[in-house]
C-alpha cells in the first residue's frame, strides 16, 4: 500500500481511484464494511482502491486534550488497511489551512484537481468542509456535477447497537476488551517503540518490554492477557503471547502510565525496536503489593491466567501482512 502525505501531484497510476472517505478510527467492522463496498466498486471498475484519512484526526485539531482519544495510531491503522487490501492511503494533514476549507473547494481542491476521484464512498453521516457544511447529500450532487461518483453506505449494526468508535472506547476504559474486540472484529492494539526502563523485572526474571501510550486512547489500568507481534520495517517479523500491565504502578509510582509486557517465549533484545500489542483479556485491576518477593508471586499468578485466556482465544489475528510504502 502507498502512503502519501499529500494531494497534489498524484501518480497517474492511483488517478480515478475508487475512494473511501472516513477517519477510520479503530478500523472496526464498520469501517471494514465500507471499505469492503468501495472494493467492490474498485473491481467493477478497473480502479485502485484508496482510503482519504486525516492526520492528526480533526477532533484532535479542534479539541486537542493531554491524553488522544484515538483508537489507533497511525502506523497501526496503516497496517490494518493494507491488509484489507487498499492500494492507497492519502494521510492529508489536518492544519488551520484544510479546516477553513469550505466543503466546495475540498470537493475542487482535493477530490477533482488533486486526487482525480473516479468514485467516493461515504456514509451517510457524512461531513466535510468549513463549520461542516457538506454533507452526503452535497458530495453527491457536486460528485454529479464534476464527473465523479458518490455512493453512500449505511451504517452497521451489531443487534441493536451501530458499531460506532465511541462504543470502543467507552469499552476499553471500562475494561472490556473482549467487547471492544466484538465491535471492531479484531483485537485492539497499540504500538510503540520499546524504552529502557528500572530494569527491575529482569531481577525476578521477568524482563518487560516498556512503552508509553502517546498518541492513543489510554484503557482501564490492570493487567492483560496480550499477544504481541516485533515490528521491523514495516513488517511483522515474530508473534508472541504475553502478560501486560498498563497504569501507574502503586508499588513505584510511575508519573505517566506505562505499558509492561511480559513475553512468554522471547529471550533477546527489544530495545527501540516497535512493538505491536493486542489486549485480549482484562484480567485484574492494578494491586499496591508489599514487595519484590509479592510482586513475583503475583505476575506468576497473573502468567498462568494470562495463558489460560489466551488458550482459549475465538478471534482471528487481523491481516495485516500488506506491505506499506510512504511518499
């Protein structure tokens, strides 16, 4: 999959792509269904299949917090697109300049003159352009008028329930991640690059993998049952399962919450390399232990349930064997 960071100056090759507009946050079963439907008018076509996504998400723009609300990082959401089988993803940059953009110049600017769109796809809660003018129903009618297509995809239910990411993340910070699993037909995941720590569960044999949560949704602190996977070069190079703890750590008190995963079946070393983590289970809330002799005792404890759950696993790892390349 190409990555670009820009709209203008595209190759001819990825012009009249069939393209998925949408934030993508999480890439659940909706967004997967979405983009399953502009698959299926990419073939029809002839066409490439692209994704058009904002980084960083504009609520972020907009509303920017100390902790991201988002579900999925960027390299994370890239990795689950090409394994959906997306040719392109246009990551145009979300600034002051994009935001005053009224819904008819995006239209002009970014779908005709920069990306000559061969087709969008778009829920039908779709909005775009300045104060949110545009709608579905105005891509469609401007789509009309420069040549391009627009269909409009209903949302998608579970039961009842739209599968929505708020739901995920209201899911994930009440320590559900087999809920949140549910919603998105994968397991969440975060990733990052892995930082030098104290060191100290290499004194009790359990070395840990550290990484901070910076650019995404912090869930419920507690410890999981995870499944990790070592990030090289954009790809997956080894799996493992594992236990993790995420939060502040009582015994230590750690300023800012970190993610420790504890690898079942790796002895080497982990350092700045990127780690992709996958909460499976949530197991127990953080516990303030009386010392090293208890914390020991309580991760052996903590090892074997994490492996009883992982035992017992019903969803499928994601693909996310595609290839990515940046321009």
């Amino acid at each position: 999959m190409r990555i670009f960071r820009h709209y203008e100056h595209i190759p001819g090759a990825y012009q009249g792509a069939v393209v998925a507009v949408g934030n993508f946050d999480g890439v659940h079963r909706g967004h997967q269904a979405l983009i399953a439907e502009a698959e299926h008018h990419a073939r029809e076509r002839g066409a490439p299949l692209a994704i058009l996504a904002f980084e960083p998400h504009p609520q972020e723009f907009f509303r920017p917090s100390a902790e991201s609300f988002r579900l999925t990082p960027f390299r994370t959401k890239a990795r689950l697109l090409a394994g959906l089988g997306v040719d392109a993803m246009f990551a145009l940059p979300f600034d002051a300049q994009m935001a005053a953009k009224s819904a008819q110049d995006f239209v002009l600017d970014v779908l005709v003159k920069g990306l000559g769109v061969g087709c969008v796809v778009v829920g039908e809660d779709f909005q775009f352009g300045r104060g949110r003018a545009g709608n579905a129903t105005v891509l469609a009618y401007m789509g009309a008028m420069e040549g391009f297509g627009v269909e409009i995809f209903k949302p998608v239910a579970d039961g009842a329930e739209k599968i929505s990411s708020t739901a995920i993340r209201e899911a994930l910070k009440a320590g559900r991640p087999d809920e949140a699993a549910r919603l998105l037909g994968h397991f969440w995941t975060v990733e990052a690059r892995v930082e030098h720590g104290d060191k100290r569960g290499r004194t009790i044999g359990v070395p840990t993998a550290n990484m901070r949560l910076t650019d995404c949704l912090h869930p419920a602190f507690g410890v999981y049952a995870v499944r990790a996977s070592v990030v090289e070069d954009e790809r997956i190079v080894s799996r493992h399962q594992g236990v993790a703890n995420f939060g502040i750590r009582p015994m230590f008190e750690t300023p800012t919450p970190l993610l420790e995963t504890f690898l079942f079946d790796f002895d080497g070393d982990l350092y700045g390399k990127h780690l992709s983590v996958e909460l499976v289970a949530y197991l127990r809330g953080e516990m303030n232990l009386p010392d090293m002799d208890a914390l020991k005792a309580q991760i052996a404890r903590d090892a074997e349930a994490a492996k009883a759950a992982l035992a017992h696993i019903s969803h499928p790892r994601p693909a996310s064997q595609g290839r990515m390349f940046f321009k």
